[in-house]
C-alpha cells in the first residue's frame, strides 16, 4: 500500500491554514511535523517538556487561575539568568586582569621558574588562604618563607602584579553573591513548583523533572568552568611561544649587529691602514726629495771645488 508522507514546519496552526482541521481526514497518511522532529531526537528534552506541560495542567485544573504565581516563578527565572550573565562577565574581567598579569610578567623579563615569580605565587597561596570559606592551607615552611620575603620587602613586579590581583576581589565577590542568589531563587522555584504539585500524582515525575535540570545545570556550569580554564591555558600556551619566538627574534637580531659591528671595525681597521700607508709613502716621497736635493747640493759644491782645483794648477803652472 502507498504511504503518502508529508512534512510540515511548524505546528498545528499551520495545518489548519492548509486545510487540514479535522485530523480525521488525514486518515491513511503519515503526517510529520518538522516542528516536534527535534523532539523525536531528543528523548531527555521530550520528557522534560511533557512532565512540565502536564504538571502546569494539573496545576490549572487545581488551583485555577493562578498567574500571579506564575509571574513570580518568571520573575526568579530572570533573576537566575541575570545571575548566570553577572558571573559570566565577572569570570570575563577575571580572565582579563590574568592576562594583563601574564603580560606584565613578560614586560619585565620575569622568567616563570625564576624566585621572584615563585615567591609571588607563595604570596598569592597566602591571600586565597585568607578568603572566606578556602580550603587551602599553608606549611610551616611556607609561613616561614612569606615572612622572610616580606620581611625582605616585595619588588616592584610582585607589588604591580599582587595589586592586580587584588583588584579582582570585587569580581570574586560578585561571583559569591550572584551564585548564592542564583541558588536561592532555584531552591525557591523548587520548593513553589512543589508545593503546587503536592496533591498531584504527578508530582514524582515533577521531582524527576527538578532533578535532570539540576543535573543539567550542574553539567553546564562544569562545561563553562572547563571551557574557562582551557581558553585560559591556551592562552597562555600562546603568550609563551610568542614571548619565545621575540627571544629568537631578539637574539637573531643581536647576533646580526654583533657582525655588522666587527665589519664595521675590519672595515675601519683596514681604511686606518691604508691611511697610515699612504701617509709613510707620502712622507717616503718627501724624504727622497730631500736626499736627491741634498745630493745635488753636494755634488754642486764638488763640482765648484773641482773648477777651483784645476784653476789653481793652472795657476801654479805658470
């Protein structure tokens, strides 16, 4: 037999505009609404959609009209999702002071294994350890240590980037206050959508309910903060091999002056050189000059004192 198979978007409201109010005369076809196909694949959202309507119908038949306390339940809902929105930009800035941490490092040529930024770290432990509610703890040691630095007095980097650091108190703080709050109103949505359901038998599958969105906001926020931390190290990974390629940069560079300054001094070595040779030739040039003309003189004076001589024979012979 022939299966005629139709696909509409959307939902009942657009059946009836193409003629199909009566589901009696879709009899003998197979009829799929694009509009319920993701909850076809979706069998956690399917039932938690369909626990929500039949406890909402429940609750009419009930209690009646009852949309005032709908409201406030819209009302913690939005509360919730500003909660969410202020610790996400809150995590944001957080993630921004860290950065302008790591850059600040890497201006001042502060090596990550080196004793200043140990020390900083160590100072760091300190400040958290002091944070209401922290479960970290210090050694005797590292008590021991702390005193020493401060005693030795903090440098110029470990004062800027502990400054930064604590510059982020607020955001903390923030944080602290939006997820106690987003806890209250969650814990009070729970204990209203209870309260309405405690006569109602279905209030087992309302429990179900509670109990898969909280495992699903307990998942999401597990999903952020790992997303957070690996958006983080990446990075970081990235700043690294950066601030490593400018040192091979930098030294590729030091070591093409280095070269161009020892040409530079060959080449001045060598036109010192032919200065001075010129200078030796030059004066050479002279000094033969002066024994040419010197010798000249002698042999001119010779020569009168030879013309003398043979006169004076001439002389003596007559």
């Amino acid at each position: 037999m022939k299966v005629n198979q139709t696909i509409f978007m959307g939902d009942d409201s657009l059946r009836a505009r193409h003629g199909h109010e009566n589901p009696k005369e879709d009899q003998g076809r197979k009829t799929i609404f694009a509009g319920g196909l993701k909850k076809v694949l979706d069998p956690i959202q399917e039932k938690r959609e369909q626990a929500q309507k039949q406890a909402m119908k429940i609750v009419g038949d009930t209690w009646g009209n009852d949309q005032k306390l709908d409201d406030d339940l819209d009302n913690r809902r939005e509360k919730v999702k500003e909660c969410q929105e202020k610790i996400g930009a809150a995590n944001d800035e957080l993630m921004e002071i860290k950065n302008r941490r790591i850059q600040l490092r890497e201006d001042m040529g502060i090596a990550e294994d080196s004793e200043e930024e140990q020390d900083l770290k160590l100072l760091e432990k300190e400040i958290d350890s002091y944070k209401s509610g922290s479960d970290i703890h210090l050694t005797k040691e590292e008590r021991e240590r702390i005193a020493q630095i401060k005693a030795k007095g903090l440098t110029g980097y470990q004062e800027r980037s502990l400054a930064m650091k604590n510059g982020g108190a607020l955001y903390e703080t923030e944080i602290n206050e939006a997820s106690r709050e987003m806890q209250g109103e969650n814990a009070a949505i729970k204990s209203i959508e209870l309260e309405r359901l405690k006569k109602d038998p279905m209030v087992g599958a309302q429990k179900a309910k509670d109990e898969i969105l909280e495992q699903a906001s307990d998942q999401i926020v597990g999903m952020l903060m790992e997303e957070a931390k690996d958006k983080i190290d990446e990075e970081m990974e990235e700043k690294k091999d950066a601030a490593e390629e400018a040192e091979e940069k930098k030294e590729e560079e030091e070591e093409r002056a280095e070269k161009q300054d020892e040409k530079k001094a060959k080449e001045e070595q060598l036109r010192d050189q032919i200065k001075a040779s010129t200078e030796l030739m030059t004066k050479s040039d002279e000094l033969l000059d002066d024994v040419q003309k010197e010798v000249k003189k002698i042999l001119d004076e010779m020569k009168l004192l030879e013309e003398d001589l043979k006169g004076a024979a001439v002389d003596t012979a007559g």
